[in-house]
C-alpha cells in the first residue's frame, strides 16, 4: 500500500487504527422520532443522548474486559461535543456522572483506574461540514474537556461549517486518506480514532478504491452507534484484523 510504502516503520512492524464511531445522540433521537426533516429540531453540536451514554459505558467495560483499553497509545477523536464525549467517556479517567465528562474526577479526587491514552482532537476527523453544524469555541472545549489536548487546531472559532454547501463524499474521503497518513507517519502502534458515520464509511471506501480492491463489502457498510472497527496496516500490506488484505 502506498501510504505504507514510505511510512517510516521497519518491515515487521505495524500500526492498528480502531475506527469508532461516536455513541447515539440527541439528533440521532430526533431522526428517529421524526422521519419529515423538517420537524426535525436543529442541533448545532448535539450531545450525547440517555441512550449514547449507555454505550459508552457499556463499550468502556467491554474494552476493558478486552485488554484493548490499555493498549491504545493513542485516541483521536473530532471536536464536537458527542465525539469528546464517547472519547473521554471510553478511554479518559473515571468520572463522577456523565454532566461531569471531562473533568477527570471522581468524587472530588482525580482516580484513573488505568494509565488512559492521551487523547487529541483533530480537525482532520471531523464530521462532514455543513451550514448549520458547527463546534464550540476551543477556549469553551478546553474548559469542560480538560482531558483532551487541542494543540492541533489552530482557530479559536468554527469556520469551517460556513459552507453554503454540504461537503461531498470525495472531499471527506479525501480528509480520511489525509490522516490514515498522518496517523502512519506517527510512532505509535495502535491508535483509536473517534468519528462519525459519513467520515468512518467514507475513509474506508476510500482505502478500497484507491489502495486495495479486495477489502470486502460487508466493511464498507455505515457503522452503528459506538461500533468500532479496526484496521491493521503493514510497510506493504492493509489489513482488517483477523484478515490480511495483501496490496495489489
């Protein structure tokens, strides 16, 4: 594969990117209760809903239970509000209620039950831009996600959601190449990366039409709430784990 062709790993190793995405939210709720879009309530940065927080504590314990929550080195994940939330719920210290996200304590003592990966927003993985969808100020994601570091983005304020038109399909896939890339030029090993439906799917029909045409596609379906799925990535291979997608 190219994007590991040059990446700067020797032949025996590899990275594996867990690609998760963020747990049900409120705007899932309101396209569920109604189908006519427009009586559909307008989130600008929906949070998580009663039952997205049941996920994350469910997948939190499962990924424990796993061994996979310790091996992470390293959590990417976008910078809206449903993304921080599923990330720092699953891979961030214990928290003392879901109002509380963020803030890394329980009962009024900072307690991790394990050395929890850095977490890190990125613009890269973001959802797809559209008018009307937008993030909070990065002073205001600070302050209520202190675990997260947001060194990577650059602008105080959203202005990426301006766009009088809706992102297409290749301009997120294009995004989603640009950090398979970047995670690969990385030293870590094994990276989890936080995201959204549109951006998840469209990455990996990406990486099949451009790199590796055998990737089945059963892989390509769009992703539940909170579903991970997980890519291994070889100096000259790509592959999902428990099967080897060898380069063309």
């Amino acid at each position: 594969m190219e994007t590991t062709a040059t990446a700067p790993y020797h032949s025996n190793q590899k990275l594996v990117i867990h690609l998760i995405r963020h747990a049900h939210g409120l705007h899932n709720l309101e396209s569920e209760r109604h189908r006519d879009p427009l009586k559909r309530i307008q989130y600008a940065d929906p949070e998580l809903s009663p039952l997205g927080w049941q996920q994350v504590r469910e997948q939190r314990k499962d990924l424990s239970a796993s061994g996979l929550l310790e091996r992470i080195e390293l959590v990417v994940t976008s910078p809206l509000t449903r993304t921080l939330q599923t990330s720092v719920g699953i891979f961030g210290s214990p928290l003392k209620d879901e109002k509380t996200v963020g803030n890394g304590y329980q009962n009024g003592i900072k307690t991790p039950i394990f050395n929890h990966p850095p977490i890190i927003a990125s613009e890269l993985c973001r959802e797809r831009l559209s008018k009307g969808r937008s993030r909070g100020t990065i002073s205001q994601c600070r302050s209520r996600f202190p675990q997260v570091d947001f060194s990577l983005i650059e602008r105080e304020d959203d202005i990426l959601w301006e766009a009088d038109e809706r992102e297409s399909n290749e301009s997120v896939a294009a995004k989603g190449i640009k950090f398979i890339k970047w995670s690969l030029a990385r030293k870590e090993k094994e990276i989890a990366v936080v995201s959204h439906g549109v951006f998840l799917q469209q990455t990996l029909i990406a990486l099949k039409n451009e790199f590796d045409s055998s990737i089945e596609k059963e892989f390509l379906t769009p992703f539940g709430n909170c579903e991970i799925r997980s890519l291994k990535f070889f100096r000259e291979s790509v592959v999902r784990l428990g099967q080897d997608y060898k380069k063309n």
